[in-house]
C-alpha cells in the first residue's frame, strides 16, 4: 500500500506510542502520535549521547560552527526532498543497519501527512558533546513546525535524527452547540507529581453553581488537552459543549506530550502515562469552588474508555464513567486488527506491511508467554507488557460505579465487537448503558459512505456530534441533584405579573421526518405500498 505509513500514522492515534520512527514506528522522534519517546527503542542516538545532555557549543569552538551546520542542512534537505538513497548513504555504518531508505520514507509520509509540504527553515543551532555535533532545525511545513534534530560525527557523517516536536497548526472553529456566552476556559494545572506539573484548562459556565464536572482522559499517543487529532480538536468540542450545558469540565496536556522522555522505556507504566495525572485531575475538579464535590465524573476517549474502571477502582467516590469507543480487548490485538486493515485498504498488502503485522504479531506472542522481547512498532515489548496485563472489564465488575459507553459503529480503531463484549459481561447491570451511532467514526464525527471509516477522514474538519454531548449531558445532569427553581422576581409597578402557566402552543402540522444532515442514526426507510387499482367500471 503507497500510503501505509500516514495512513497508519493517524490511525495509530487509538494505540499508545507517540510518533513513527522506522516505517511505522513511533520513535524518539515526533512525540505526536504515540507513546513516550522513551518508551522506543529505535532512537537511532548512540546510547552514549542521552538526548538531554548535549550542550550549547563553546565560544572558543564557534569557527567551525557554519560548515557543520551547511552539512547537516544538505543532509536534511535530502529528506526533504524525498531522496532517501542519498539521506541514507550519508549515515554511517550503525546507522545505515537500523535506517534504511523505507523507513525513512516512512517517517517523511507521516511528516508529510501531520504537516503538509516542507516550506522553509526558521532557525538552526549547533550543540556539541562527546565529538558529536547535534544541529537542531525548526521546519515550518504548510500546516505546522516541527524541530529536527541531526546528530553527525567527526567526519560529518549521520549518526543520529530525531523529529523532537511536531506542531500542527490547525484553526478551530467551535461547533454551532457552543455557547460562547455560557461558558468560560480558564487555565489550570494537573500536579501528581511535583516534577511533571501539566496545563490544562478547566470549562466553567455562567449560571448557578454547583455544578457537575467532568474530567477528560485521552486516548492514546502524547496528546494535547484538546486531543488535537489530525483537523479536529473532539475534547475541546466536548468542553465547550458539555459546559453549554450547565457540566465543569477539565482537560489537560497528557504527560508523554509535555514530558516525552521524563523515564526509561520501562518505566512508562500506564500509572505515569494516564492513571496517576487523571487521578490528581478528579481531585482538582471536586476542589473547584463551583463544583458539587459529589458529582464529578470521569470521560475517557479510547485509550482513556479502556482505562476509566481502573480509574474507578482508585477513587470509587465517582459519580459515573463515560467511556466513548473504549476497547474491550488488549491493545496488541486491535494494533494487529488495525495495521490489516490499513494495509488493504487499497487492496494491495506490500511485503513490508506483512513484515510489520508480523512483527506485531511474533512481539505479542512473547509478551503473552511471558517473556517480552523485542520491539513492536519500536516500543519495546516491556512498555506494551504493561498494559496486556490489564483487564478492564473485571475491574468494571468490581465497581459499582454507573458506566455509559457510546460507539460509532464506523470505527475501524475500536470497533462494535469491543461493545459487543462490554455489553455480554455488563448487561445485567442495571446502572450501565449502551448509545451506538450509525454514522460516526472514532472521533465520533459524522461521515459518509458504507462500512468502516479510515483515518483519510481525521483530515477533514468536524466535530463531535451534538447527539453525543446532548446524550452525555442528558446522562450526567439526570443524575445530579435537581436545582430548586429560581421564583420569578415580583413584578414592578405599572408590569403585569407572570402568567402563572403559559399558553399551550397549537400543534405543529404533522410532516414527513426528514435525516439530519450529519444524523448519526437516520431513520429506516419505510417501504412505500402500490397504488390501489382502479375500480371497475
């Protein structure tokens, strides 16, 4: 398949690894899309330059400062320009043996994919350590930046390259259900750990406290607090939705995107990655001085669906849970489900897709015969080991806490058979429910044509559809205390009072009930009967 890579790029954004290295990895490179940089074992750094401990070049080194950036400048235009036989050739020997030409290509489609075309160079600075030279270039592309980092040995030669961050830029125009003068976003700060404080915003309305609040939990990869996935921002459509509605909602930047490399690969526990920031996060909301302490719910979005019981578990003062296309099964057996996917979407499986599948799947096998070894898509084994062990669905059963999962039924990342399974172990329960919508995909925005979306859709502005916020705020405000009814202020002299009921509207002319434009579940049509024949004469 030509387009695998970007493909994949985004459509790993349900799966934890933070950007694609080799082919379709997520590397130490672009913290964008999946786990923590750390987390990848393909780095291409020698492990004796830690990538946070190269320094500023000293002034009496300065002379030769302009040739070894023109080398790394020549290096990097070769990537650009999509030559990557010559990007390739330029690298020494370790290097070629990790990063071939493919890979490379790779790494430029998702780039390409996430930015759109290479513009210009805004700056380059050169770092010195240990004999290596490290020349970092902040890239502005059509829709974005992002800031590259070369690493070249003594004889010029590529040892090292590392995408460090990538921005897109992405304008966002609110849904048409926010009210901007409902509600307010006022920043905040997630602290779990004194080490890793996280910025958030916190989405207060303007009537009359308290109110219920809602803490937002990402799905996978290094999100940012809107959880900004190709054109589309779903958790600020959410916040600004919900917070239409009367619900405080929080939500912050994910630890992975704000502290890439804060551990070891094997440190990146699911604790560090999501659980520990959502639980400082829930703590924050029942702080907040207009909200109801008691009614504090927790939303979580894919990654953040499938890991909420476990948040439950910890803090079983919850109010609810609301899990939107949270898988049921492990996390490797979706990656499989989806990397076959992608590769045939075009109807040609090439033989370095199967490789990659293949690797997925030898790398699952191990981890599930209890000896992790190797990588699958440049994570090592151990970091994904961390999250096989979980079962959400028996720590659902272990709470009691009210659970309202919603699906769209054209995710091709979680698909209707991770509902199907929720629902066969949690039907009897009588305070969970189920919402499906025949039209949405993954970011539970609308979209056209039959059978399961593909990620060539995150690339379209939408939003997440009213239905969902209106079935979420429904949901949580039915659950919360009603407020007592503000009495009508009496009337001042020369006004006639209030009628004490208003007049009963006529009824409206019965039509035809046409689809919504965008209606996440259009009615069945309804078959037309024949005409009567005419009657005999």
């Amino acid at each position: 398949m030509k387009s695998f890579c970007a493909r994949y790029a985004v459509g790993a954004a349900a799966l934890p690894i933070p950007v694609l290295l080799a082919s379709v990895l997520p590397a130490s490179v672009l913290p964008v899309l999946f786990p923590p940089a750390s987390a990848l074992s393909v780095s291409l750094l020698p492990a004796s330059v830690p990538s946070a401990s190269v320094f500023p070049v000293a002034a009496a080194a300065q002379e030769d400062t302009k040739p070894k950036i023109d080398r790394a400048r020549v290096i990097l235009t070769a990537f650009f320009n999509q030559e990557f036989d010559d990007f390739v050739a330029a690298s020494d020997e370790t290097m070629k043996a990790k990063f071939t030409a493919p890979q490379a290509k790779g790494v430029w489609d998702q780039l390409n994919f996430r930015l759109g075309a290479y513009q210009s160079e805004a700056s380059a600075k050169l770092t010195r350590k240990d004999g290596l030279d490290s020349v970092t270039f902040d890239a502005r592309f059509e829709r974005g930046f992002a800031h590259i980092r070369l690493v070249l040995d003594s004889a010029g030669r590529l040892t090292g390259f590392w995408l460090d961050r990538v921005e897109a830029e992405v304008p966002y125009k609110p849904p048409d259900y926010a009210d901007f003068q409902a509600a307010q976003d006022r920043p905040i700060r997630v602290i779990a750990d004194e080490k890793f404080p996280l910025e958030g915003f916190c989405c207060t309305p303007f009537g009359k406290p308290p109110y219920p609040a809602v803490v937002l939990v990402h799905g996978s990869g290094p999100q940012d607090e809107d959880e900004t996935i190709g054109a589309n921002k779903p958790f600020r459509d959410l916040s600004l939705g919900l917070a239409t509605r009367d619900i405080v909602v929080l939500r912050y930047v994910k630890r992975s995107r704000a502290y890439p490399r804060a551990y070891a690969a094997p440190d990146w526990t699911p604790e560090r990655e999501v659980l520990d920031d959502a639980l400082a996060a829930i703590q924050l909301a029942r702080k907040h001085n207009l909200v109801d302490p008691n009614q504090v719910y927790v939303l979580g979005h894919s990654l953040g669906g499938y890991l909420a019981p476990m948040l439950a578990e910890k803090d079983p003062k919850l109010a609810g849970m609301i899990l939107m296309a949270a898988n049921s099964r492990p996390l490797l057996t979706l990656m499989q489900e989806q990397m076959q996917y992608l590769s045939k979407l075009d109807g040609v499986e090439e033989d370095r897709e199967k490789a990659v599948i293949d690797d997925i799947r030898k790398g699952t096998e191990s981890i599930r015969a209890g000896k992790p070894e190797g990588t699958i898509l440049g994570a090592p084994a151990a970091y994904w080991a961390g999250y096989e062990k979980l079962d959400p669905i028996a720590a659902a059963l272990r709470t009691t806490t009210p659970m309202l999962f919603l699906q769209g039924e054209r995710d091709y990342q979680v698909r209707m058979e991770d509902l199907e399974l929720w629902k066969l172990r949690l039907n009897q329960r009588p305070n969970v429910e189920f919402r499906t919508y025949k039209r949405l995909n993954h970011l539970f925005i609308a979209g056209q044509g039959k059978g399961l979306s593909s990620p060539q859709e995150y690339t379209q502005a939408g939003h997440v559809h009213e239905q969902v916020v209106s079935d979420i705020a429904d949901w949580i405000l039915a659950k919360s205390p009603k407020k007592p009814a503000e009495s009508e202020p009496p009337a001042t002299e020369g006004e006639k009072p209030a009628d004490p009921k208003p007049a009963e509207p006529k009824p409206a002319e019965s039509k035809p009930v046409e689809p919504a434009p965008g209606d996440p579940n259009p009615p069945e049509p309804k078959p037309v009967p024949p005409p009567e024949p005419d009657p005999p004469r």
